[in-house]
C-alpha cells in the first residue's frame, strides 16, 4: 500500500490549566534546545569534536536529575527529545549546507510550538476534542474531518496568544486520489490581478496587506508610545499581532481555496517558473510580491494537482505567456 502524509492544523481552546502546561513545555523544549545548542557550540570549540543527538540524549536525562534543572521532568519527555532532534536536523542542514549555523530560540519570537510523537495512540480525537500527552483533552475547531493515522502533533501558540495543533496524519494514497475535471489551462499570474488564464478570465487578488495597511499602521503607532513592560504595551503589541494573523489568514483562505478549485477542474495546468526570490530584490515592488504570496500559490497547485490525478507544468521564464 502505498502512503501519503499530509499535515492538518486546527486551532484549539486550552482553559487556563491546560495553557499553563502548553506554555511550560514550549519553555523547557526552547531551553533544551539552547542548552545543547551551547554545549555542542563548546565542544567543537574546544575539542573540535562534534556531539551527535544519542549523546545530547543521555546529556539531558542527566540534566532532568540535576537540581537546578529538575522543572525540565514537569514537561512531556517526547516534546524534549523532539527537540534535540530539531537542533541535531538544524546541524546536519548547515553541514550540507542548506541552511545557516542554528541560532538560539528567543521567547520573544512571533511563534512558539513542540512536537510530540504518536505512541501509543496517545494523540487522537475524541469527539470535538484532541487528547495530547501531558495536557489531556483540549477542546478542538475541526475544521475538516481525516482518515489515517496520526504520526505526531505540533502544539503551538501565535503571537496573538491563541494556539493550534498541527497534526501529520499518514494515509492511504489511493483513498486520496480525486479525478478532475480533464481540462487543460495556463496561468499567468500579475500584480494587479492576480492570475490571468488562457480561457481569457482573470482573478482578482484580495490584497489583504494592502487592504489592512491602515490599520496595521495605526495598531503600530499606538504600540510604538506605550511605556516598555507595561500591560498596555502587551495589550497593543497583542492588537498588532491580531491585525497581521488576519492578513495572513485572508491570503492562505484565497490560496487554498483558487488551488483546489484549479486543481479539481483541470488535468494539466501551466505556470510560469518565477525566480520570486529574486524579484524580492526589487524593493519598489517587494511588498506588493510578498502581498499576493506567488511562491506558496505554487506549492499548493503542484501537491493538489498531484492529488486530483493531473499534472503542473512550468513554463520557461521568457517564453512570453503575458503577450499570448
């Protein structure tokens, strides 16, 4: 049988116990992981040997029997290995030199989460709530119901304060095929629509950043005159973060569902292949590329065509699709 994972986020309702528990062991895995960042940063430095992630493990059960560390016990034990293997992933990437040397956590960033494995069955649904280890049944908002089973979870809290599961579920590849339509289109995407086909129709674009730009400004300004660590300041700052959580989901909305209705309609689809990262250099237009989010549309496209059974062409650079 052959499998496919895909990956399920929902958003969840902890009381005030239960985010306790969430925001203690987002604490300790992002102390873990900068505790042995340190340690195998120092230990290159002075033997120039590097640790590998069996070592930092037995490191770490030592640590939870040390006094001083002894709170790193009150958390689930899965979230904390999970985190050692993040940092051991973050290494191998910047030896192979995909990715720059690992930096350290802050707990100021703008999104905090910890991941645990599925043993046991520990991580399922019951109805309208998800049983998580250590925390228990958290009342949960899904959105879309799912077949397979659940690998592991991926607990987090935005910047705004509200939290979200992300679920990798492993399924039956052939349950989730879909036919389409058979039909065959090229796209074209722009600034000011936001894709243009070869049938002649065009999409607008929602523009969310542009539409809420006034807003997000204002929301800045009044954080910008509140006294440092005060409430009012986190009051503010968590207005701000409210204002960006609702462009980023107005724009995710408008993807996934233009994605999925091309993809259900269409046997073949042709875009053109965009070097976006490097049109990001245009700082006259970087904003407005960044705002119509060109690079995830085509992320989308090309895992939902192959779901529907179809097929996403990409179409050279220069070829002049825009005057055809």
């Amino acid at each position: 049988m052959e499998t496919y994972t895909l990956g399920y986020k929902f958003r969840i309702y902890p009381n005030k116990t239960q985010a306790r528990l969430i925001n203690r062991t987002l604490g300790c895995a992002r102390f873990v992981f900068n505790h042995f960042l340190a340690v195998r940063r120092d230990e290159w430095k002075a033997n120039h040997h590097s640790l590998t992630y069996v070592k930092t493990s037995q490191l770490l059960t030592n640590l939870k029997k040390c006094e001083d560390t002894s709170w790193l016990s009150e958390a689930d034990s899965m979230a904390l290995q999970e985190s050692l293997r993040n940092l051991d992933r973050a290494y191998e990437n910047f030896f192979k030199k995909r990715a720059g040397y690992p930096r350290f956590k802050s707990k100021h960033s703008r999104s905090q989460s910890y991941r645990m494995r599925n043993q046991g069955n520990g991580i399922r649904i019951e109805g309208n709530r998800i049983k998580l280890p250590k925390v228990g049944l958290v009342k949960i908002k899904q959105s879309r119901t799912f077949e397979g089973r659940i690998l592991n979870a991926t607990v987090s809290r935005a910047a705004s304060g509200t939290y979200f599961v992300s679920l990798c579920v492993e399924t039956d590849k052939t349950a989730l095929l879909h036919p389409n339509g058979g039909r065959q289109i090229g796209i074209d995407v722009g600034l000011k629509a936001f894709y243009s086909d070869s049938d002649g129709n065009t999409v607008a674009s929602p523009r969310p950043l542009k539409s809420l730009q006034r807003k997000l400004r204002r929301e800045q300004r009044r954080l910008s005159r509140k006294m440092p660590q005060s409430r009012n300041r986190e009051n503010a700052r968590i207005r701000v973060a409210r204002v960006h959580e609702r462009i980023a989901n107005i724009r995710k909305d408008f993807l996934h569902k233009l994605s999925t209705r091309l993809a259900r309609e269409n046997q073949t689809i042709a875009v053109e292949h965009l070097n976006v990262k490097g049109m990001l250099r245009n700082h006259r237009l970087a904003k407005s590329i960044s705002d119509v989010s060109w690079s995830e549309f085509f992320r989308q496209l090309a895992y939902k065509t192959e779901l529907h059974g179809g097929e996403l062409l990409k179409v050279d650079t220069f070829y002049p699709s825009s005057q055809t």
